[in-house]
C-alpha cells in the first residue's frame, strides 16, 4: 500500500523555507527556530494563550510538549478561572493561588462575585491527585468591608476531600479561627503547614493543631501577633516536628516553653521580647539552624545556657541583637560545625568576638559582620586563618590598609569567592594586592573607595579577568559593585566591559563622572544592572545599550539622560526584562512609560518621580505587574489609582482612546501615543478612561 504520508511531507518540505527547515542524518525534520526558543517566553506563550489551544500547543515539538507537561504540574495560574482547572488539568499535583487572589480579584464590590469565587475553591476539591496547594492571600477577598474569603467552612470542604495533601498554605486568611483548624484532621498525610500573617490566631488554634495533625514536619506560625508562649508550649506533642518559624510574633518572651526534641530548623526572628531560649531548645540534640535575628532583649546569659550544647548546630544567626556585648561569643566552644554565621547590627562586638569565633567555629564558610564597629584591623587577622568563602565587612568603618592586608596574605584568600567591604582607606596598590591574590573570588562590592583612583581601578579590574587569576579553571567574575564612582575616571565602563566579560550583575553609582554605558552591551550574560545619578550618560547613549538578551533587572536611578528615547530603544533590546526602574528620571513621561510596557515579561515597574499622569495608569492596569511604585508623582491623581484594580489589555486600551502619533517614534509606533501627551490626546483633548 502506498504511503501518501511521504508525500506530503515531501510536498511540504519541498515548499518550505530552507532557511527555517533542516534535514537530520535520521530524515527526522527539526524546526530550528521553535526548539531554540526561550523556556520563560513558553511560559508566557502558555499563560496567555486559550485553554483550549492546550492540547495543539503540546504538538509543535519535543521542546513545547516538555516544557508544556513541566508546566501543568506545577500551575501558577494568574487569569485562569478556578473552576475550569479540574476538567483541563486533572493530573495537576502543585497549584499555587497566591497571584491570583492578589491580583486579579484585590477587592471586589460585588456580593454576587464574592460568592463565585468561594465555589471555585470548591470546585478544587475535585483534583483529586493534588499534593501541594498554595491559597495565600484567598482570605483578603471582602465585601463592604468585611472578609468573604477562606473560613472555617471552605476549609472543612476542601480538607475533607483532597486527602493527600502533603503541603498546604493559609497565609494571609483573616477568618481562620482557632475552632475551625479542626477541619485539618482528615490530612493524615500532611507534613507542612503554613499559617502566616493569620492575625486572628490565638493560643488556642496551637492546641487544635497539635491535635488535628500530629504528622506535621513544618509549621510556620510568622506574623501570628496574638500568640504567646503558651500556645508554643502546645507543639511539644508534635513528635516529628522539625521545622518551627514563629518570626514577628511580639508576645513570645521564651520563658514557658516546652522542649520539642525534634527539632532541626527554629525560627525567632523579631521577637522582641525574648529573654530565654533555653526551655525551648536544651534537648534538641539534632539542631542545625538557628535564627535569632532582631531579638534586641536578648542578653549574653541566655546564649551562655544555650551555645555549648548545640554540637550539631551550622547556621546561626544573631543580627541586629543589640544588646549582646563582644564577649557574647566567648561560650561558642561547642559550635565546632558551624558554618553559617552573621552577627551583622551587633554594635558592641569588637576584635574580641572574632577572635572567639576564628578559635571555634574552625568549619565556618560564611561570615557577615556588617556594621559592627568595633572590628579593626586585628580582627581580620585572626579570621584570615579560617577557609571562608563569603565575607562581609560593610559598614566597619575602622578597617585600614594593614587590615585588608591581612586578608590576602592568610589562607582565607585561596577560598574566599565573596568578598563586601566598605572602608574609606583602602588605596589602590591594596585593592590591586586583594585582587590579584583571590583566585577563586567571583563577586566583589567595594563601598566608599574614596582612595581608589582611576589608574588603580583599571588595574584591579584587570587583575580581576579571568586570564589573570592563574587558577584552573580561570575564574569569572559574576558580580561587581562599586559605590560612589565619582573618583573612578570617565572609562570605568569601557575596562569593566573589556576585563570582565562573564559578569551577571553590575551596579555602579553615584558616578556623574561616566560619560558612556553602551559599551556594557559587551557583557552579555548581565542579568541585573543599577546605574545610579549618571549625570553625564546622553540619551542617545542610553538608547544604544543593548542587546542583553538575559537581562531581568535594569535600575536607571536618577539618571539625568533617561528619557522616553532611550526607553523606547531599551524596551526593544531586553526581550526577558522583569524589573525596570526609573524613579527620579525626570524627562520620563507617559511616552516612555507605554514603550516600556511592551517588555513582554515585566512584572515589576518603579516609576516614581518622573512625569507620568494620569493616561500611563490606564496602559498600565492592562499589564500583568506585581509590583508598582507611583510615590511623588505630583501629575497623578490619587481618585485616577483606581484603575490599577480594573485590568484593562493594552489592545483594549488603544481600541477605546484614539492616540496621534508624534514625537520622535511615528515612523515606528504609529498611532500608539502621543509624544510628551501630558495627559491629553493628540488632538488637545483630554484622555477618558475606558468605557467612560
């Protein structure tokens, strides 16, 4: 039988471009340009394409059917009705509604609505294979006022019919009652529990809990502001409990805890009133986190009950607790696994904590020591004998020359890969000296070198490139600061293009001395950038930067030659840009806004400062932005706000309002929007919104 297949496959190749179509050793025909396309641009083509064109989306290639499948099993869904998802995607085991309910529905008027939504989260029930499910935020929905989201009775439905839960999030839901938690009890599977946020849960919900999910691994009860030592004392009877994050709660003061000796990962942070520790965690013999952060009544005493035991513990971290003294550490002879540790805002410690913890923690990787002014050149010397490999030193204005010295004469320069320091007397030959003797060093951020000149700059950065570093692998350096630049010369970009080539993040700033950022296109894996108060940089310049095609984050901040020029040729050479900052560019208007909005991928946009009105909310609400910043925009209206809760799509936008072309983009935007508009159509009169 003859097999017409063949012949029209031979049919279509013969009428197919040749340039788009090549033929492989197996006659296997692969289209070139839809295999090469980019994973985040699938996403995006999935996301915003109809449900029903889902099942023709997994024919195109083995590359789309693959990421479409990854895709599926793990939905972070932003327009898509709730309703629908147990018929088109049956099999799905992760879904997380946490956008969704942020921002497709912030506030709804409509009692009607409220009472859709709360059917949708029913209609989820019936995923039956679920095992992840993430529905933060979903009791921020309310009607006049009062809450309509999750309650008691949602929760009761939705946990007496996806039994294998293994992961379940209520951040955020106002209505949860300590009564209601009981519902949890059919989830004989479920091992991590996140209550965050919950501000009516009490000391009560912990008992329930305690009772109802007694399976339970991981509980994050952050933000609960109404619990107190007596509902921790609770979770004692959660045997293989492991994780613990009670962050931000102001009423746990430690002193009535029980033990849980189960016990791997406690969390503290932010409690403010917590005396002692020691109740909590004396028997737990397998600790290896610990975070103590922002405890700032914490006292040397409780540490000197609590240190010596914790023989397994490998991160540690005691910022901002102001009130532990430099001898604090001295009880650290028992850490000797320690490998994480920050005592970054501890004012009072001095060369003496270093020296304690350089003759302890021999393991430790990781050090971050910002702000702590007593650390002197001394101190580094005892912790240049450790092997770390991070190293931050920012804000520790008492370092000198010498100090530094130390550091890149001890072993630690053979280890270090990340290296933050701030010291106003570093010259050039001991910035040249630190360079060259890191080999291994892969991101480095220099604050305040007043001493650094030009020549010296261009020599450490030469001293940086990989041909440099004499190790094997050559070392490529991923990220660079460096601020202020003002005594870096005018050529800092053009040496930092020419010696670094593998840099992923740049930021320089306040450099007015710059004369030129074009010649960063040269770096091209860059994937976050921030400029700040360029004041030399033209426009055409900044139009010329570019392509990037992995830049995600770009900050022009202050930047006197930004305009809607330069965002108009930015926009077209940053396919997977996210995040786009402009505050403070004051010659960015409504022009340069809209040409920003057609970055297929923005999610986050700063644009305070600028000249942008009232016409840039309404391009604005048709966009898909998680976070953005309108503060000190003297041409908006407050009442005009409004329109960031009612999406409108930009191709809706430019249907309902007639736009005339102007300003220096007509011969390519035609008919998008009117140059330097000012809040008014071309024609002089003033911009309605939709449907008005």
């Amino acid at each position: 039988m003859h097999d017409f297949r063949k012949d029209r496959w031979a049919d279509t190749v013969e009428n197919f471009p040749h340039k788009q179509l090549t033929k492989s050793v197996s006659t296997r025909f692969v289209f070139s340009g839809w295999e090469t396309l980019p994973k985040e641009i699938l996403l995006q083509v999935f996301s915003d394409a109809h449900p029903d064109c889902s099942p023709n989306a997994r024919l195109v290639c083995k590359w789309w059917k693959q990421n479409h499948d990854s895709a599926l099993l793990e939905l972070r869904p932003v327009r898509l009705d709730l309703a629908s998802l147990p018929s088109l995607f049956p099999n799905t085991t992760s879904l997380d509604t946490s956008r969704t309910f942020g921002r497709v529905w912030p506030s709804l008027d409509c009692h009607d609505a409220l009472v859709q939504v709360r059917r949708s989260l029913l209609d989820l029930t019936r995923l039956s294979k679920l095992r992840e499910l993430d529905l933060s935020g979903a009791g921020s929905l309310t009607y006049k006022g009062s809450s309509m989201g999750i309650d008691c009775n949602v929760l009761e439905i939705i946990a007496g019919r996806l039994l294998s839960l293994r992961r379940l999030s209520l951040a955020r839901c106002p209505l949860l009652r300590p009564a209601g938690l009981s519902a949890l009890s059919p989830l004989t599977c479920l091992e991590e529990l996140s209550l965050q946020g919950c501000e009516q849960l009490r000391d009560g919900g912990m008992h329930v809990i305690a009772g109802a999910v007694p399976s339970l691994t991981s509980l994050s009860v952050a933000g609960c502001v109404r619990l107190t030592d007596v509902g921790v004392r609770a979770l004692s009877s959660l045997r293989v409990l492991q994780s613990l994050d009670t962050s931000d709660c102001p009423l746990i003061r430690g002193t009535s805890h029980s033990a849980i000796p189960s016990l791997v990962d406690v969390s503290l942070s932010g409690c403010h009133w917590l005396m002692s520790i020691s109740p909590l965690i004396l028997i737990a013999s397998h600790l290896t986190r610990l975070n103590l952060s922002r405890c700032v009544h914490l006292a040397d005493f409780s540490l000197s009950l609590v240190l010596p035991s914790l023989t397994t513990l490998r991160s540690l971290d005691l910022s901002h607790c102001s009130l532990l003294s430099e001898g604090a550490l001295s009880f650290t002879s028992g850490l000797s696994n320690l490998t994480w540790l920050d005592i970054s805002g501890c004012t009072q410690f001095s060369d003496r904590t270093l020296k304690a913890v350089a003759c302890s923690a021999l393991k430790l990787r990781s050090l971050s020591a910002d702000g702590c002014m007593g650390i002197t050149g001394s101190g580094l010397a005892e912790i240049a004998a450790l092997l770390l490999e991070s190293l931050s030193l920012c804000d520790c204005h008492r370092l000198s020359d010498r100090g530094i010295l130390s550091l890149a004469r001890g072993k630690v320069a053979s280890t270090l890969e990340v290296l933050k320091i701030e010291s106003a007397k570093m010259s050039s030959s001991t910035a040249l000296v630190l360079a060259s003797s890191m080999p291994r060093l892969k991101t480095l951020q220099l604050f305040n070198p007043t001493r650094l000149t030009a020549v010296g700059a261009h020599g450490m950065l030469w001293a940086l490139s990989p041909g440099c570093s004499g190790s094997s692998p050559p070392r490529e350096m991923e990220e660079l600061l460096l601020a202020p630049c003002d005594t870096l010369g005018s050529r800092l970009t053009r040496s930092i293009s020419l010696a670094l080539p593998y840099l992923k993040s740049l930021s320089l700033g306040p450099a007015p001395g710059l004369r030129q950022v074009s010649v960063l296109s040269g770096l091209q894996r860059l994937t976050a950038l921030s400029l700040q108060e360029l004041d030399n940089v033209p426009s055409r310049d900044w139009a010329a930067l570019g392509p990037l095609p992995f830049l995600q984050s770009l900050t022009a901040f202050r930047c006197a030659g930004v305009d809607n020029r330069a965002l108009d040729g930015l926009s077209l050479r940053m396919p997977r840009l996210s995040h786009l900052c402009v505050s403070g560019c004051e010659h960015v208007g409504d022009e340069g806004i809209l040409c920003a909005s057609a970055c297929p991928m923005l999610g986050s946009l700063d644009i305070s400062e600028t000249k942008a009105t009232d016409a840039s909310l309404w391009a604005l609400a048709g966009m898909d932005l998680c976070s953005i910043n309108i503060a000190c925009c003297a041409t908006i209206a407050h009442a005009k706000c409004r329109a960031l809760a009612a999406p409108v799509s930009s191709a809706e936008l430019r249907q309902q309002l007639t736009w005339t072309a102007g300003g220096d983009m007509a011969g390519r935007r035609a008919g998008t929007w009117p140059g330097g508009c000012g809040g008014r159509r071309g024609d002089g009169a003033p911009l309605k919104p939709p449907g008005k």
